[in-house]
C-alpha cells in the first residue's frame, strides 16, 4: 500500500515535501536576521558617532593632542619644520606601505598631522613622540612610525589610517 | 536513551567518532527510532511545543542580557534604549515577554493534559515529579525576569513574594534580609535576581533532560492509558511525531505571533511602564496571570503562615498526586466520574485564577475560601476516594484497538481548544478588571489611525502634537527618552535630518566638563535627548506644589483603565489596546470648572472628571487658541489634546508602524508554513492509518 501510493504520485508528494522544507529553511534564515543583527551598534551608539569640531588653537607647535571620535583616540600633532622635512626627506618606495606624507596631510596645512591613535598591529596605542623617527612608537610589539604616521619598523603591517576630516577654518577641523 | 542503538553510520569519519562517542546512536534511538504510540493526540504536541519555547525564551534571554544593565538607575532606561535603539530590539524584547506568559499557557496544558490521561501513574511518577520541579523553577524564573525592568510592578512583586519569606517562624526576617542583600529591595536584589533568572532556565533545560530520559525509559502515555504491546502499537518518532509537533509548534507560533506584533502589551501590565519608586506602591498588587491561582489561595488564608504554606502545598501536592490517585485506570476517558471532576477542578482553578485579580473584599474572599478548599479537597479527598469507589469502564486490549475503534470524534477537542482560550482569557481580564475600579470615570473610545493591525501614524497631527508638547506640557513634564535624532527615523513624524538638526539646535544642552573642567551649554544635536525642565524629582516637586510632573516618555503605555467583561476578550480579536490614549486624551480636555456638589476638592487641586479620585494638581493645560497651527487645524482644546497625544502615543512606541509590517509579513509565512505542514503531515500518517 504504502509503495504503491508512493509510486503513482512520486513528483506530486515529492513536491510537497520540498516545499514544505524550502520555507521552512526561509523561515529559519530569516529569523537568524535579527538574531544577528542586533549586535551591531545600536542607534544611540551610531548617532554618538557624529563629526566632532576641534578648536587647534591651544595646540602649540611640536606638541599633540589625543581627541576621542567615535572610541578611537585620534592624534592631531602640530609638527615642526624638521619633522616635516624627515617626512618628505625619506624615498616613498622605500616604506613598507608607500604614501607621500603629502596624501596624509591637507594641502596647506601641512604642520597638522591627524591620524588615528591606533597601531594597525593589534591595536595598541603608540605613544607619541617615542622611537627611532621621531614619530610614535608602540610599546606592544615594538612597531615604530614616522613623523607622518607611516610604519617604518616592526610587525605592522599599514601606517597609521588618517580619520576623515577637513579644515572648517584654519584653526579648526572637523572629524568624522 | 532506550537501550543500545542498532544505529551505524555508513561514513567512515562519523563511524570513527560513533566508535568513541556513540552520540549519533544515541540521537537517532530517542529521536528517530524511538516507538511512539500511535495514538497520541494533539495534546502530546505541547511537549515538542514547550521544548521550543524554551530554546527561544533562552535564546532571546542570552541576546537581551548582552544590552541589558542591572543596575537599580539604569535597569529601566536599560529596557527602554534595547527597545528603542537596539536593532530588532523591540521584536526581541516582545517574543521574550509574551514568550513567558505563552511558556506557562503552554505548560498549563501539558499538565492538565498529564492529570486528564492519568500520565503521572505508574511507571511513571519519576518523569511526572521531574515536571512539578520544571514547573516550580519556571515560576522562580518567570518572577525574577518580570523584576529586571525595574518597573513599579517589578519592584512591588520582588517585594511582596520575597515577604512570603517572613512568614518562616523565627528565622523570617534574616532570610528576606539575606534574599535582598540590604535593608530592602534594592540594587543588590536586583543584582542577584539577574544572575540567578540568567542561571535558572539552563538548570530547567539540564532537568528538562532527565525529564526526557525518564520519558524514554518508561515511554510515553497515551490517550487510552494503555501501554504498547506489539509493533502494531507504535510508530517511529521521526517522521510520524516529529512531523506532528512541527505541525502543533506552527500552530502554536501563529497564536505567540498574534501577541509579538499585534498585542505586546495585553498581557503586561501598564504600571510596569513607571520606573520604580520605593516611596508608592501601586493601587492594585497584581501578578503575572500565570501566577494568580496561588496568589489567591495566599489571600484565602486569614493567616500569614497559613497562607504561605497553603500556597507553595498547592503547588508541591502535585508531586504527591501518583500516590494520592491510586486508580488502576490511567486515562479519565474511561473513568466517567475522574473525567466530570476534571473538568470540575478546571474551572476552580480558572475560578481560582480570576479571583487572584480581584481586590481582596468582599464576596471575593468567600468565593476564594470555598475554591481554596475545593481545589485542596480533590486531591486531598476526591482522588483518593474515587479509587476506591468508581467503576472504571473497560479500556481498550490494545492502541491499535483503540485506533480502530475511533470514529471521527475531533468534536471534544475542539470545545477543549475554545474552552483553553476563554480560560486564558478570563485570566487575562480578571488582571483587567483589577485596573478597574480605581475611582475616575471611563474615557470614551477614539479613533486613532494607529490602532487595528494596519495602523499608523499621522504624520501631521504627530507634527502639531510635537509643537502642543514644545509649546505647551514641556514647561513642566520631560520626554527623556525621546532623542532629537528621532524625530527624523521612519515610522516617526517624518522629518528630514536637517529639520531635525535644526529643531535640536534650539534647545540649550548641558556638556562638560572641558579642559577647564567646567560644565558648560552648547546647543543640542540630533543625538541629544530632550532636555528635561528640572534637573531632579525636588526641583520639580517643589515647583509644582508638592506634585511630580510625570515624564510624558511613556505616558501613553504606563496609564490604562478596566475594559470589564466581555469587551476584554473582545479586545483580544480587535486588538484594541489604545486604553492609554485614550485616557491621555480624555484627561486632557476632563477639566471642570467646578466640582460637582457634595465632592470635597482639596485646596491646590483641580477637578478632573477621568482623573483617578477626580482631584489632580496639574491646572488644565490647555486653552483654545493656545497654539498656533500652521496647517490649518482648528486651534481647539479637543484637537490639542488629541495631536498630542498621537505624538506622545509615536513618543512611546517609536516603532509600532515597523512591528505591525513586519507582523503580517510574517503572518502571511506562517499561516503558508502551517498549511504546508498540515498537509505534509497528512501525508506522512496517511501511511500509518
């Protein structure tokens, strides 16, 4: 009995059964959304990510601050003349990850370097103003940037990202 | 879990593994090979169905915990920015809420089903006991997670059942010390209320194993009563009982769904919707419904002790009941006495249930002394005499008998199902009813183009009600749940970012400290809340004459009145759950110049005729004329009262438009889903018959 009926109406109870488990499966999946969804930043956390504005002004030359976008520290370094000149001096192809310290800077603006505080490692934060160039130094793993931000030592693999921001007036920027 | 599993896998990898951890063999002999009678109604699903709802009462937990903040000042605002901002976090938040109330509406039929076809009867009284203890943790967690949002009725429950602890003689006191961890309910109850509901529902799954290995090892009942005799008896579960749970699960989800997105707060309570506050306690005390048949053997009891031991003895004279019902008969279908008198203690229990909600005066506690005595009297004398005395009718050789003799018969089963619905309901609205009579008169019912399963907002009369609000009721009530930035997300009163930025950069924000260290006002941002018109409670008392301006955040869900008989269960079809706009709008434009006579209006009150006790001390808010409108409106008392409160109503529940779509999209699946596995299901038995 059970063979014989199955065997008349093969495709048809065939049929049935795939469509009953194909949304089943849809269901399934589309419940997962959500599910996974929710870990990704809620709302407040993606409006508290807004651009900031930082006033340069009490930043003196030679001297940084560190400014926090986004839960990220962000240093603005107000650099001398020879930290830029180390910068430019030094043959781009010569880097691990070739950029002109002009591509990390603003035109025109060229004695503020903004980059975000985080060594590309594992995280870390580099201390500034430490290491062989001048530059920030991560007491982590040893990796040693430049006076632009550029990887130059160590297990680093990419210089130091430049947050998005652009110049509101001449002594103040906007990040994010 | 029946013995060594003839199972093998023919891949060489998993037979490696099998050798080592016969895990595979163990599956396929509980879930695939594993002999169910064949016999089993619908009833037995309920089984598979509780299994499910604790996966998903977990699975939600362990999400919910991960944004949720323990923490007496934060617990609330914790609940409310999950619901607000987190993704999903509303629909999160909604299936576990309604998840508890559907676990214990899904466990009262499994018991009821395990007492009707006599499942706790020989060999069976380990599994039947295992579940009196699957029940009394699941009440423990129920009641610690109904604590965690930190509303008024969370901080009341915590604090009335764990002064059920005082009642011990002697040693009372220390222990509701020792469970509050303070001096009173406080954050440290919190604290450990919240480990301890993260905790339980993992012992409930640990026992809910053992369950399921005692299940196994005596096999399963059935509605004959009969064990399984030949192979005739019995099918295999996978696929003849898998394909029916799934069916009874879908089923089931579709009844879940209906309260996820159409009804999430009917079963709640709008008090939970006010932070909590040590210094009031709520009019009316009321649990969970789930928990209101014990609560009122508890209040049947003229003594505290008594009381007490009176409520947990109903509960744990459930792990007696093998023994108290010693008839050699197990299904009630062939004890014609056994079976009126189930039916019988159903309805005390309901009875029980509705009472539970009923202030205790009255003809209410006399009722509740002879059902306490009633439901006592049925275990205690009914079960054990009717052993002796009834003449069971013959039972069936064998199940496959018993599946032959049936003749269509699905009638019983249906009035059992409307029968299970009203009873739930009524539970539902004796809770209502408790609201009721609470002294202010019943606000007539208005239209909203929010209400019903399609609603939504009006964009223009949310607009005018933002303008009444910053015009208006902002001088003294805050709205600090609401930020700038909302005003321009879907599903709110429809501005653009830019709009929004603008709005916010009218309001003064307090920032700091700087690099001086100083606090410091900038103007807001879309990210900005708004600002409150106190900076605290003293402030804000002190200003308006002794009285505390309620933040109007949620004010459209934490207000709500007595819908009364029949219109409750109604409610429950038409979705009706605007009592709270309602009430807004009604109090609103309630004010009467002069009080009616003989009513005594206390100095620095105003007469409002929907006002709970009529005496409120906010003065009427609003005149005619008092806000322009620029879309031509009329500028009148009634259009005010009910702009804003659209606004306040969206203010509340920011994505009610996002839950309804979402809702009858997943209607329309699982109503398809249904229909698929009924037929797939057909299919499957159409072999077996």
């Amino acid at each position: 009995m059970t063979t014989a009926s199955s065997a008349d109406h093969p495709t048809r109870r065939d049929f049935l059964y795939v469509a009953t488990g194909a949304v089943a499966a849809v269901g399934a999946a589309a419940t997962v959304w959500p599910l996974v969804s929710q870990m990704n930043p809620d709302a407040s956390t993606v409006a508290a990510g807004a651009p900031i504005e930082v006033d340069l002004t009490p930043i003196a030359e030679g001297q940084d601050i560190k400014v926090f976008w986004r839960g990220k520290p962000i240093y603005i370094s107000h650099r001398t003349k020879k930290q830029i000149e180390e910068a430019r001096k030094v043959p781009v192809s010569s880097l691990p990850d070739p950029q002109s310290d002009e591509q990390r800077v603003k035109p025109g603006h060229d004695q503020w370097l903004v980059v975000v505080g985080i060594c590309t490692h594992l995280g870390c934060i580099p201390i500034a103003h430490e290491g062989a160039y001048d530059g920030f130094f991560c007491p982590c793993h040893g990796s040693v940037y430049d006076t632009s931000g550029r990887i130059r030592q160590g297990p680093a693999p990419t210089n130091l990202p430049v947050p998005p921001y652009t110049f509101v007036s001449d002594t103040k920027i906007q990040i994010g | 879990m029946s013995g060594p599993s003839d199972f093998q896998p023919t891949n060489p990898a998993l037979k490696w593994i099998e050798r080592r951890l016969p895990i595979m063999g163990l599956m396929h002999s509980s879930f695939v090979a594993y002999p169910t009678p064949r016999n089993l109604n619908y009833w037995w699903t309920f089984g598979a169905i509780l299994s499910f709802m604790l996966g998903v009462q977990i699975l939600t937990g362990v999400i919910l915990a991960m944004h949720y903040t323990p923490h007496a000042d934060m617990a609330f605002k914790s609940v409310e920015l999950i619901v607000r901002d987190v993704n999903y976090g509303w629909l999160l938040r909604n299936i576990h809420a309604s998840g508890a109330s559907m676990f214990f509406f899904a466990v009262y039929i499994h018991m009821f089903r395990g007492l009707y076809y006599g499942s706790y009867k020989e060999p069976r009284e380990v599994l039947w006991i295992l579940g009196v203890i699957i029940y009394l943790l699941m009440m423990a967690t129920g009641f610690m997670g109904y604590v965690l949002p930190w509303g008024q009725m969370s901080f009341w429950g915590a604090t009335v059942i764990t002064n059920l602890f005082s009642a011990v003689p002697y040693f009372g006191e220390s222990i509701v010390t020792l469970l509050w961890g303070g001096y009173a309910v406080g954050n440290p109850t919190l604290n450990r209320f919240f480990s301890l509901h993260y905790l339980l529902p993992f012992v409930i799954a640990g026992v809910v194993v053992l369950h399921i290995w005692a299940l196994h090892v005596a096999g399963q009942n059935n509605p004959a009563g009969v064990e399984p005799k030949t192979e005739k008896d019995t099918v295999p579960f996978t696929p003849y009982a898998t394909m029916k749970d799934m069916f009874g699960v879908s089923c089931f989800l579709l009844f879940f769904a209906w309260f996820i997105f159409y009804m999430p707060n009917y079963l709640g309570d709008a008090e939970n919707y006010i932070p909590a506050n040590p210094a009031v306690t709520p009019a009316h005390i009321v649990p969970e419904w789930y928990y209101l048949p014990f609560y009122a053997i508890l209040r049947s009891i003229p003594n505290k002790l008594a009381g007490v031991i009176a409520m947990f003895g109903a509960i744990l004279i459930l792990a007696f009941l093998p023994w108290l019902d010693s008839a050699k008969t197990r299904s009630s279908k062939y004890r014609p006495l056994a079976k009126q008198f189930f039916w019988m203690f159903v309805v005390v229990c309901i009875g029980l249930g509705y009472l539970g909600a009923q202030p205790p005066e009255g003809i209410y506690v006399i009722v509740g002394r002879i059902l306490t005595f009633l439901y006592f009297a049925y275990f205690l004398i009914l079960l054990p005499l009717l052993a002796r005395i009834e003449k069971p009718r013959p039972v069936p050789n064998s199940i496959a008998d018993d599946v032959l003799a049936k003749s269509g018969g699905k009638a019983p089963m249906v009035s059992a199902v409307i029968a299970v619905l009203m009873a739930g309901g009524l539970l539902v609205g004796g809770a209502d009813s408790a609201r009721a009579a609470e002294g202010g008169n019943k606000p007539p019912a208005q239209k909203w183009s929010f209400s019903g399963p399609f609603g939504k907002f009006d964009r223009g009369a949310m607009q005018r009600g933002l303008k009444v609000y910053k015009e208006v009721c902002a001088s003294c009530h805050g709205l600090s749940f609401v930020a700038f930035r909302n005003l321009a997300e879907p599903g709110g009163p429809g501005y653009s970012v830019a709009q929004a930025q603008a709005f916010a950069s009218e309001y003064k924000v307090k920032d700091g400290p700087n690099d001086q260290g100083e606090m410091f006002e900038r103007p807001g941002r879309p990210a900005d809340y708004f600002p409150s018109p106190f900076p605290n409670e003293q402030a804000a008392r002190a200003a308006n004459g002794g009285a505390f301006p309620p933040d109007l955040s949620l004010i459209t869900k934490a207000r709500s009145y007595g819908r009364g008989f029949p219109m409750f269960l109604i409610d429950f079809f038409t979705q009706y759950q605007e009592q709270g706009p309602d009430y807004v709008t009604a109090l609103l434009q309630g004010y009467e110049d002069k009080p009616p006579a003989g009513f005594n209006l206390p100095e620095g009150s105003y007469f409002n005729t929907y006002f709970p006790g009529h005496a409120i001390k906010m003065p009427k808010p609003l005149n005619d004329g008092q806000v322009t409108y620029d879309d031509g409106s009329p500028a009148t008392v009634a259009q005010y009262a009910k702009d804003v409160t659209h606004f306040l109503m969206w203010a509340a529940e920011p994505h009610m438009e996002a839950r309804k779509q979402l809702g009858l999209q997943v209607f329309v699946f699982l109503i398809l889903l249904t229909v698929l596995l009924y037929f797939t299901k057909k299919k499957v038995w159409a072999n077996a018959h």
